[in-house]
C-alpha cells in the first residue's frame, strides 16, 4: 500500500474512535496488533485497545483527539495529536474533578496487508495530571 493509503487508515482510525465506532476498527486493525504502549492488565491486541478506549470514555465522556501531524514513510504512519476532555469519571483512582484537559501524543503505526499491525505511542500523562489537579505542577507544593 502507498504511504498515503496508510494515512486515510489512520484517518479512519481516528475517525472511529472520535464517533466510539469500535466495530470500524476491525477492517483497519489487526486483531493481534502489537501495542507497545497497551495499558497493563488489560488483553492483548485489538480487543485491549478497544477496552482502553471504553475505559478512557468512563473517565472523559467528551473525549475527542484532533490530528495535527500525518508523517509517513515506507510502511509506517507518525500521528501527532491533541487530546481534549473533560475528567467525569474515575480516573486512575481519582474521582471526577470536572476539570477540563488537553494533551499531545505521538503515536507510529506500522501496516501490513492493509491494517495496522504494530503501534508505539507516547502519551503526555503528566500534563494530564496536573491539569485535573491530581498532580502538582513543577515548583508547586503539594497539597
């Protein structure tokens, strides 16, 4: 597949977990995809990512991510996006705040035969944090 096929993949990715239209996933993913940035606990391959994305929709009901950057290259896909939310639910132990938060993240997707196969991610959950209040920022005293 060209690099920019493997961008509308990405695209459509996006797209379904944006609109919580998991079952869109299974003719993009593969079912055994390889995460290395999977929530510990949680079963491997697509049917942990689409736990994780049910767990994070407990915790922030509007969740939306918004794709800033698409790089690609050979047989992989860079994202750069943002993340916003509002914290609803229990997050990491923490009960609802109602504090609002927006996050970058960088994620590579590998492709084989037309689905995502292999995933690394970075994700700025410190920033998160600290916007929820759950954290103090650098310099502040704890609470």
């Amino acid at each position: 597949m060209s690099t920019e096929e493997n961008k509308a993949i990405v695209r459509k990715y996006r797209e379904a977990h944006n609109q919580n239209k998991l079952e869109a996933l299974d003719a993009i993913v593969a079912q055994d995809v390889i995460s290395h940035a999977a929530l510990p606990g949680l079963p491997t391959g697509l049917a942990g990512g689409k736990m994780a994305h049910q767990i994070f929709l407990g915790s922030f009901s509007d969740l939306q991510t918004t794709t800033e950057d698409l790089i690609a290259d050979g047989d992989k896909v860079m994202e750069r996006y943002a993340t916003r939310g509002t914290h609803t639910g229990e997050f990491m132990g923490a009960p609802p705040t109602g504090k609002k938060f927006k996050a970058e993240t960088m994620v590579v997707y590998r492709f084989a035969s037309g689905k995502i196969v292999e995933t690394w991610g970075l994700n700025d959950v410190q920033a998160v944090m600290m916007q929820l209040g759950l954290m103090p920022a650098p310099g502040q005293p704890e609470k």
